[in-house]
C-alpha cells in the first residue's frame, strides 16, 4: 500500500549534494536512505565517492528508476516492518522521510508505524503523531555506536507536542547536533520552512549544540557545507548545557492562563460609566474590567486607554461591593432590585454557589490579557493598571517567573513568532467565520523561543502587535523572528 503521494516531496539536488557533504562520507562506511523516492539522495552519495554496494535503500513504490544503480535497493517494501526484523546496521543514514499524519495512514502501513518505538526513550509513539518522526525512530534502531545522521524534517520539528520527547532526549545521545530552520518553502505546495538535522557521535557524550536560520535555500546550502564547529560545551551564564531545552521552553512552564470573572448575570453585573452613574454606585463599589476581545485593541493596557473605554461607553465596570457598602443606599437598593425591574438572576448557578452572592470571585495577580476566540489567534495585552481585571469572555495571564516589563514584553513578542503562530494553527479550533478557539489546556503545551535581549523589546512588541492589528501578518512576523534570530547570533 502507497502513501498519498501528497506526503512526499523530493530533494532538490544542490539541497541532497549539502546534505550528503554534512555526513562526511567515507568509501568504506555502510550508508542507509530508507525512503529512494526519486533517488536524489543517493545520488549526492554516489557524487561524494560512496560505492553502489556501500549503499542499503528502500522505497514503497515497486517501479525502479534509473537512480537505483547507485545503491543496493529493495523497492516495493515497507521500511518500517523492514527495520524491525534486519540485522544489517549502519554507519551513517541520510533521508527525507515522508511527512503525513499517523492517522491518515492505513491499513499495515499504520500498524508498522505503531509499532516502532523511540530507541531513546523506549516508549510507543502516538496515534496522532506524524510518519516522519516513526522513520526518525526505526532508523536510529538501525545506527551503529558513533554513527551521524542528516534528516530532513518539517517545521514541525521545533514545536510539536507528540515529538516532544524525541526533540528533548536526541541532543543527549549525540556528540554534536545541528539544527537549521530555513524559514522560506524548499518545495512547491508547501507553506512553509523544513529543518535539517544533523547530528554525529551517536552514544557518544554530548559536547555541542548549534541553530541557525536562514531565509534562501541558496543560504542553507552554503552553511551545510561550512565546516562542523570544533566540539565544545555549550556555555549559558556561566552554566553547562548538555541539550538546547533553554532556546524553547513550554509556555505553561512560564505562565498560568487562568479565564476571567465568572460574574453569572452579566446584565447586572457589568455597567458602563454612564449606568454606574444613574443607579448613583460609589467608584469603590465598582472593579475596572476588560470585557471583550474588542478591547484589547493594543499591545499594552494602561489607565488612559482603559478611560477611553469608559468614555466610549463600554462595559468597563464589575459591580462588587463588600462590607463597606452595607449601609450605602445606592448599593442597597440595587442589590434588592427585582429580577423583572433589571436585577439580579439568583436562580444562576454561579451565583447560587457563591458565598456572598454578589461578591465574584476575581483572578489574582492580574499580568494581561488574551482572548481565546480571534481571527488572528492569541496575543498578549500586557497590563499596566492595577486592579484592572477581566470577565470570563477573556482569559487573563500571570507570569510565574518574569516580574519586569520587559520580560513579560520577551514571551509576549515570542507568541508573535512565524514558529509558534503556525503551533498555534495546530491546536485552534477554526469556526465557519474564520474565528479560532484556543484552550488554556492546548496553549500551555506550545514552545516559544527565549531571549536575553531585552533592551528595547517593548518598543519592538508594540510594532509587532500594530501590524498584526493592521492586518499585515507577514511584516509582524518578520519583526518578531529578527528579534529572536539576533539572540540566536
């Protein structure tokens, strides 16, 4: 059985020719490329002196090419039931394996994915995992002690959660490794970027770890071919890396996502200033609130923007008086306003359940603010305003670690990267109006970048968020990607 041919993308020569020089052939070494395909990759073997014999590949497709004579290929045969029962092993493997959903596949062709487990970490792979990361797998059961490795993998490789463990666990089973992220399609009908990895000394102490970028396909050529950075460890503050965990950190690891006030009759409880006004209910009564997605309209929530909410006549206050209010009469006479005459709807669970029932409970230690419903998907409204909270229709965010300004704008900014944005259109919910939903639970497993940079990154996150506002995706992004890639450099 054949996968879709959508899945698979053939290697562009001068690209194959790069990756072949990564692995530094040598005549004598055994080669294998467990996906021939069209045979570009073993021909870049062939180019670089590698004998036909020295060369095991495999391919589904029964039909031979012309390529085949520069390798020993075995066409016609799942390489995944393949790997598990052969004892030949190899010194180095190169590959562009196929890029489709566990779950799109069938038949034998999904069980023999199901079957390969991750040699480093011994566990199964998931159903909702990807045929990449199962050939990945499989050809590391194949690889000699001290053998290297060059894949060629989607983007998807720096933020999926169902290669989490692979992405954490490799860099510690290989001597050095290599991760280049080109940011521009290498393939027609593919959206996006592919990263290369390359990675030498497998079960060998971890000594190196190096990421570049690059934005031309003429640019990942020309540093492939640079020569390997001498083996030496990673230095961050003064403290020993063994794996690159601190470039990407999971945004649950940096931030609760808690949703706003549940207040349980929003008629009642929300006001604009000109009903808090009328119904004569002291300020103190009152908590300052965002209410909807619509007013976080800027990077950065302060005061003067939240007055010109309440001069718009938005719903900017939660009515929440507490003990010091008993004996106002303008609190009084509205908390006993009948339902029919615009009170309250006590019959509400929520409002049932709360000890005082007019007393909401409020999210603590307010940071921002997100929406999980937006054409745009999620950003950060960072506040500046004490007391300033929001209703349930928003989620509000707290920083676990970042206490400045300037370190909330760093993670903010990092949501805006091409990197994560693209995460993010993994795990949102797309309603018919072009609106996605966002869960906490689906945002905390997102990975963004991190940065030491920080001079200026509030002024760089306001310009980001205006061209995202203004409709222009790409500038946005760009902006926020050069911030990061500067730290990389």
């Amino acid at each position: 059985m054949q996968p879709p041919s959508s899945c698979v993308v053939y290697t562009p020569a001068k690209l194959a020719d790069a990756m072949a020089h990564v692995l530094d052939p040598r005549p004598r070494e055994h080669f294998l490329e467990p996906c021939v395909g069209s045979g570009s990759l073993i021909r870049a073997l062939s180019r670089h002196g590698v004998p036909q014999t020295r060369i095991r590949g495999l391919d589904l497709d029964p039909i031979t090419r012309v390529s085949d004579r520069y390798a020993d290929v075995i066409r016609g045969t799942d390489f995944l039931r393949w790997s598990a029962g052969t004892d030949e092993r190899f010194d180095k493997i190169i590959a562009n394996p196929p890029f489709l959903a566990l779950s799109r596949l069938g038949g034998t062709l999904r069980e023999n994915a199901l079957r390969v487990r991750n040699p480093l970490t011994g566990k199964s792979l998931p159903l909702l995992g990807n045929y990449w990361h199962s050939f990945l797998c499989a050809s590391l059961n194949l690889l000699k002690q001290n053998g290297a490795i060059t894949f060629l993998l989607p983007a998807a490789w720096d933020y999926c959660n169902y290669a989490e463990l692979m992405r954490e666990s490799l860099p510690k089973h290989f001597e050095s490794v290599r991760i280049h992220r080109s940011r521009t399609p290498l393939f027609k009908g593919v959206q996006e970027g592919s990263v290369i990895l390359s990675a030498h000394g497998y079960r060998r102490e971890h000594k190196s770890f190096q990421r570049k970028e690059h934005f031309s396909l003429i640019d990942l050529v020309r540093s492939l071919k640079e020569p390997e950075p001498a083996v030496k460890t990673l230095e961050c503050r003064g403290r020993t890396q063994s794996s690159p965990k601190s470039s990407f950190r999971k945004l649950g690891d940096l931030m609760d996502i808690p949703i706003g006030a549940v207040c349980g009759d929003a008629h009642f409880f929300l006001l604009t200033e000109t009903e808090r006004l009328k119904l004569k209910l002291p300020v103190s009564s009152c908590v300052p609130i965002v209410s909807r997605s619509a007013h976080l309209r800027t990077p950065f929530i302060t005061q003067r923007i939240w007055k010109s909410l309440k001069s718009r006549e938005e719903r900017v206050w939660l009515f929440r008086p507490d003990h010091r209010h008993r004996h106002n009469k303008a609190v009084r006479r509205y908390l006993r306003l009948p339902r029919d005459a615009g009170g309250c709807d006590r019959s509400r669970y929520k409002i049932r359940a709360r000890r005082t029932w007019y007393q909401t409970e409020l999210p603590t230690r307010v940071d921002g603010f997100m929406s999980g419903m937006s054409p745009l998907g999620p950003w950060i409204s960072l506040s500046s305003m004490a007391d300033l909270s929001a209703t349930n229709t928003l989620y509000v965010v707290r920083f676990k670690y970042a206490r400045t300004m300037a370190d909330r704008a760093a993670i903010a900014l990092a949501l805006t990267t091409s990197v994560v944005r693209h995460a993010l259109l993994q795990v949102g919910r797309r309603y018919p109006d072009g609106l996605l939903k966002f869960e906490p639970g689906d945002l905390k497993d997102i990975r963004i970048p991190t940065t030491n940079r920080l001079k200026g990154i509030s002024r760089r996150y306001r310009q980001v968020i205006r061209l995202l506002l203004s409709g222009d995706t790409p500038a946005a992004e760009r902006l926020a990607d050069e911030w990061f890639k500067k730290q990389d450099n």
